[in-house]
C-alpha cells in the first residue's frame, strides 16, 4: 500500500470551502497519496478574536504536515486585523512566492498566446515587512530593508526552479540604478550566482522597463526573479495580460514549509452559489502535488483539467459563446475534470512532470564567506526642524563640541548645507552628517562613545533629535550613499 | 511686437542635437514667441569633471528662465556620475512628473486604441531620495520617506491638471494594505483633497491590481496620481502598451520652475544618422508651449503633427507596410509638419488648448493645519547580533538598567521575542524595541535623555548599536507599526 503523505487543508471564507471540497474530489478520484488534515483559520477566527487569523491549534498541524493548501481567506475591515498570507508567509520563513502564468488561448481570451512564464519573488524583506515610524508632525518613515542571505535563498531558488523545471533563462528585475545599494545587492548576488549555473541564460532589467516588457511582451520571459514590491507588481500584470486572475495557483515555499493557494481572492458576491471555477485552487493543488513529490498524479490532474478547457467545459467567469460548449457549476467542472482523468490534451501540449522535480535549496546558509572588515566611522543624526534656516543650522551645529566633522545636510536625500543651490528647501526633517573625517578615502574609526558623546551636545543644544543612521566602511569601501547634490 | 518668453534649451547627447533642431525649426515656422538661450550638459559636461553633468553657468539659465526644453542625456558608465534628471528634478524642485499617453492607432501598433490617459507622479520622495546605509555585513537598508505637504503638493496638482484639462477622474494608486502610514498618507490626503474637486470622480486602487489595469486595461484610466516608484513603473508600462515610448514628451513641473523632455534616451546608436524620430522632443515642447501659455501655437504644432502622422509620413522607428506612405528622415518629417502647421487631423480629433491651463498650484504651503501634539514614549534599538539567539538576547537585554519596557524583539520586522513561533530565526539583525509602558493606549513621554541612558546601557554591555528610531505618539495615536506576531 502507497505512504500517504499528511498535509493540511484550509477551506477558507467566501467561495473556498465549494472550490476546495470541488479539487478535493478531483484529488480523491486521481488517487492522490495524501492524508488531509482540516484547520480552521480566516474570518471565523478574526472574529474569534485572534488578530493573525489563525488559532493555536493550526499551527501544530502546520508544523506536523510542513505543507498547506490553502483556499481564499477574507480578512474582515479596519481594527488591527492582520493579513494571515503576511503572517505565514513569515512565521513559516516562506522566502519564495511561485507564481506560473501561461497563456490558455484560445479558450481564455489574451493577446499574448505564447505566454508562458513563471515569477520567484522573495517574500520576506524590502519595504513589504512593514517597519513603519512617524517622525514628525508631517514625515512618515518605512525602512526597505534587503539582505545577503535573503537575496541568495531567492536567486539560487530561481536558479534550481529553472533547471529542474527545463527552463531556458531566468531574468533578474531591480531598480539598482537608483538604488544602488539595496537594489544593488541583489544584482550582484544574482550576477554571482549565475556563474554557477552556465546552462541557463541570464539577463537583467531595470524594473520599469522590465514591468513595461511583461505587460506588452510577456511571451519574451521564462522564469523572473525579483524582490518582493516588484514581483508583487508584475505577478499582477503577467496574470491580467495571460487572462488568468482566476485560474492560477501559486507557492509559497519556504526550506521546511510550503504553502499553496489560488491567486484570486474570497469572492463574497458569488459565494454559496456554486458557480465558482476552482481551477486556481487546483493549479495550486498540482504544485503541491509536485511539491511533495507526486508528479504522476499532477501529471493526471493537469491534463485532465486542460482537456476539459479544450472540451469548452466552462464555469461561468470563462464561459464565451465562441470556445464554451457547456457552462457548468462548480460541482460540474470537477465532474469533468474527473470524467477526463487519464485524457490527454489535444490542443495544448500535454504536462509530464518527473520525480524530484521540487525546487529545494538544501545548500542555503552553509556557505562560507569572508566577513569584511566593519569600521564605524560616523552618524547621520535626524531631526525635526521647525524654526531654522539650513544656514542657521550649519552654524549653530557648527558650535557643538564634538570630535566629529559636520560634512552635510540634507533633507529627504538632497544636500541643502553647505552651498546649496536651493532657493528655500525644505528643512523641517534633516539628516545631519557627521564623519570622522572630511576625507571620504581616509575615514579612521570612532567609537559608539563618540556617537553618544555628540548626541548628548544635540540634546545640550535643545535639537530634537529623532533618529541615528551609524555610518560604516566594510573593507575601506563606503557603506552608505552621498547626498544628491553632495 | 509679441514679447517673446525666454527658455533655455539643451541639445543633449546622441540623438539629442538632431531631434532637437528639427523641433526648433518647427517652434520657429509656427513662430512660436520663444527666445532661447542653449546651455552645454550632459555627456561632455560629466567629462570635464562636473559629477551632476551640469556646470554652473547653466544654472544661471535656469534660474532667468525658469523653463528648460532637455534632449536626451547619456550617463557615462562607473565612477561617481550623477543621474542629471535626478539633480534636477531635486535640485530645481520639480515635484511633479506628468506624462500623457495617448493611442495614435492605427497608425501606430497598440492593442488600446481607445487608450488616453495621463500619469501624474510624485518626483522628489520615497525610496528614490537614495538614502541607503549597509548596516552589517549582510543587511543594506534604503528609506523611504514621505511626506504630507509632498502627498498635498501632487494631489493637489493632479486635481487642478484635470480640472484644467477637462479630464474625468483621477484614479490614486498607493500600497497602503501593506505600507500603513508612508502609502496611507498619500491615500489619506487624496481622499481628503478629493473633496474639494466634486465635479471630478475619484477611485484607488491597490497598486499590484492597478498596474494590472494600465497594462490590461488602460482605456479605463483618465489621471493617473501616484508616488514616485509605482508612478516611475507604471509610466513605462503606459507608453509600452501605448506604443509611443518614441513619440511621448513628459514634462516635469514644480511651483517655480519646469523642465521638458522626450521621454525616451539618447540612442547613441542611431545618433548623427539624421533618422531619429523627432516626436518625442516636440511633444515635449507642445507641454512646454501651454505651460508658458501659449496655447495657440501649441494647438497649431500639434494638429499639424497628428496630421503628418496621419498622412503617413512616418521616420523609420514607426514605418510600417500597412499605414505609412513615406519613409522620412528626421529633417523630412519635421518639414512634413512644417507644411501642415495650420491643418487639421481628418482621423484624429484636433486639439484645442485654452488659456491659462498650466496646472498652476499657488497656494501650496499655505495651508494652516492644526498640529498634532508630539510626544517621545520610546525607542527602537538596531543592533548586529552575530552570536545570541532570540531568547539570550532577551535576556541579555532584560538585565540592562533603564526605567523603559522591554517589549519586543524583531528582526526584518518580524517578532523573534517573547513567544516566537519560529524555530530559529534570523537574528543577525534585531530591533529592540522599549517603550515608557508595556500600555500602548497609555505611554507617558520620556525623555531624550532616557534614551541616552539606555544607549549607554548597550554600549556597557557591548551590544553592537547600529541605528535607533524613535517612537511617538501624535495625538495620543501611534505613531509606528507594531511587529509582525506581535
């Protein structure tokens, strides 16, 4: 007798729990090895008063089973509810977000019928961790924050997707011109990791042109790779361009954890009436499928549901008087795709995945690497500013008694002392740049002493002080950016 | 005699010089009452040695002026050069970017014939103020900053641009589901800005499914306003989708001085082969002719430019089997145009600009509001953490000597103590945070010396400082987001 490997079912809120209990069904009548196990999480939960939307008791099924499917979740409105998809996302370390988005022309209507690529976005870091701070009455902070190890987990995963997947070329998207450092890094890690894969194609755009080129050409792409905002954006234009907000699934996939879902969300409107297509729903079951190793089964389902696309068996939201034959419920579709189990496609070519294909980066964070040599070497000091001149300012910080050299200020990143060239900047929110030396190719260290020593004279000095952004070298190189304008 | 009004032009690099005398001789035949005064940037200017590629003497210009007409710049690559159209968007204070993008169909390929809507964006904040520090060895941070007279400023200029243009609606994109505060400011203030435009319909959209929409959809948009980022993307996947990156001007605007651009690049390529398609750089003077309201020759360049592209006289970029009749070389298509100043497009509706539509925002700044009351209630301390887990670095944490709270410990915004749910997180980069109360509705202020103290406490206790920010209430509201598990 087969092994069945555990999993954990989430029915989810709205349309889920039809579409689910539809691809349940359809997993059932393929034989899939697979032990569900039901959670309960979303809005019932919100309401219960957990603020994740997710109780206890799910997570030790989680950390049982390592694997989720998922159906669509409804987050209720206003008062601190949080978004369970974050909160997973994180807990679970799900670094990479897998998201296929292939054309189905000419069943479902698209203007790229070539299309067939697939985005790896990270998941964990940039600006989406939601590190947020008011600092005045009207400035508001959110850190980006990017990191070696996070941007080699995602780049080596996009790598190991392609090849498992026979995947031509992964194409790297990032804003580095502007963002040299935090954009930068993941540019480099994927220039660097890309030597270690000669058999895949590379290239890189920067994100607008890269955005601009999936929504008009995206048949020219095959696997993307890009930080979290940016992948969140195209994911969105590769699945509207393909037609295929309501049929696709995706991954989260973490080292230890994965979770699968629809791409679409809870559909309140249609809920109950059992008209809703659950093919987003098992497109994320197919992956899972892959996932845990069953590429026999995905195999079957996938070409069964292909072969009821091309048949014109059509839920109402793809149902057209030109390619449907038949309009079917929920319950309908899944009887088709069941009916057809076994079938091959005749119009689209058919799938046939192989064992081990999983993308599993088992090899992250071993990697040895040479720590460079850190230097503290200064401290930009924000303040609020309501009442001075950027003149006034140089001068009156110009008086305080420190070691330190007072090389700029700038204000949102834009020098306005010494010598501006603006006419009135704006100066209520300045940083304040104080280095060890005014020599940029010279800078000895300094001690976080001499950092508190110089916030003390801000506070002697009545500046309110608030926030420090400490200003390293690593190897001799500068750690931080000069001022536009500098 | 008309007085003529002064603008300063720059010829550019590559294609620049040869676009940009084929659209000054156009200005000239419609007689446009322009006097120009050409000053040197760009390339030869970034070897010299000017690092922002712009040397003094063309500031002069610019501040006599007030107008700029830019061809194309080539950055040269490595070594400290400054984006030019960052300096002087920053520099000159040219808040907003605007950029229409129109359909030319047939006669230029697009699938969105219908497709006529303009971006508004926001220049000078966000993550594009290049204010990045690398923290440790592994962690890059960039900021991003926004600000509500910035969010009031391109709000309000998107309002009046349609208003004054006869546009519809003005559609907001931001990421507030996510970013809280820095995107729910913008959001904020376009709803309370909206109010004071009835006669314009409003809508917002998440900014994932929005570009989505310009890509799929984008004959459903009017006014586009958004940040700088999101407006900096979805630009590109407008003009892509249009077909006109060749053919689009956009204009880049602030309360006292404006600049004119193609907004496509320098094409060293094609440069001094006299075939690049000069369109771009006229469009960009066509917004230049209404801004310094002189909307009579703008509406006469343009018609006889819709005319030219109408008739088929068409440069190679655009030529194509179907619609052109003859291919032009860029001195020919300019005289095409100069033969049709005073006709009328049959196929394309004529234009025809009115007095004083410049979207002129006076009263920026004026604006009195009451302001929130302010109080320190805490700190954030980052450190780098190479050696303790979560839970030792609590502990550590909890021996030191400060009358603050302990509250939390996160790294990338996730909580990693007390009560982590995750078996080992990263915590190579932690913020701990420490509030005046473990009471979030009751914080009473501290003092900046408080902080002080506890900075010395990490420093006693040889905990690696990296950055701090401090916490506020305004109004007794939070003034920072709480950690993702908190």
């Amino acid at each position: 007798m087969t092994v069945k490997t555990p999993i954990t079912i989430a029915y989810g809120d709205g349309i889920g729990p039809e579409i689910m209990k539809a691809t349940l069904n359809i997993l059932n009548a393929a034989h899939a090895p697979i032990d569900p196990e039901v959670i309960e999480v979303g809005e019932k939960i919100y309401l219960q008063g957990y603020s994740s939307g997710i109780p206890d008791s799910a997570w030790e099924s989680l950390k049982r089973t390592k694997i989720l499917l998922k159906g669509p979740i409804t987050t209720p409105q206003g008062g601190g509810y949080k978004s369970l998809n974050v909160t997973l996302r994180k807990t679970l370390s799900l670094f990479a977000n897998v998201r296929p988005c292939v054309s189905l022309y000419p069943y479902i209507a698209t203007k790229h019928p070539q299309m067939d690529l697939v985005i790896i976005r990270e998941n964990e870091e940039g600006t989406y961790a939601g590190i947020e701070h008011r600092q005045t009455d009207e400035v508001y902070q959110c850190l980006k924050l990017v990191t070696r190890p996070g941007c080699e987990r995602i780049v080596h995963y996009a790598f190991e997707y392609a090849r498992k997947f026979n995947r031509k070329k992964v194409t790297c998207l990032t804003k580095d011109n502007i963002m040299k450092m935090t954009d930068g890094i993941f540019h480099q890690v994927f220039n660097e990791i890309a030597t270690q894969y000669p058999d895949i194609q590379t290239e890189h755009f920067i994100i607008d042109i890269g955005t601009a080129l999936v929504a008009a050409q995206p048949e020219r792409f095959d696997v993307i790779v890009t930080s979290n905002l940016y992948g969140d954006i195209i994911s969105d234009v590769a699945a509207q361009v393909a037609g295929s907000v309501g049929l696709a699934g995706s991954a989260n996939v973490g080292n230890h954890m994965a979770m699968f879902e629809a791409i679409h969300g809870s559909a309140p409107d249609i809920a109950d009436k059992k008209i809703a297509n659950p093919s987003g729903i098992l497109n994320a079951a197919i992956q899972m499928l892959i996932h845990i190793n069953q590429p026999e089964t995905a195999t079957l389902i996938e070409n069964a549901w292909l072969k009821t696309i091309e048949d014109g068996i059509h839920t109402a939201d793809i149902y057209n008087s030109e390619h449907s034959k038949k309009k079917a419920n929920t319950d309908e579709f899944a009887s088709a795709v069941i009916d057809r189990l076994g079938q091959q496609p005749s119009h689209f070519k058919p799938v046939d995945y192989k064992q081990n294909v999983r993308a599993k980066i088992e090899c992250y964070g071993e990697k040895k690497r040479v720590i460079a040599n850190k230097q503290l070497v200064g401290v930009d000091i924000f303040i609020e500013n309501l009442h001075l001149t950027a003149e006034e300012l140089g001068k009156k910080l110009a008086t305080l008694n420190t070691s330190l050299k007072l090389i700029v200020i700038t204000s949102r990143g834009l020098k306005i002392w010494p010598n501006s060239m603006i006419d009135t900047p704006y100066a209520h929110h300045c940083s304040c740049r104080f280095q060890s030396s005014t020599d940029l190719n010279h800078l000895p260290s300094i001690t976080h002493q001499d950092i508190l020593n110089l916030l003390k004279e801000f506070d002697n000095a009545e500046f309110d002080v608030i926030k420090t952004e400490n200003l390293y070298t690593f190897d001799e190189k500068l750690g931080f950016t000069l001022a536009q304008g500098q």
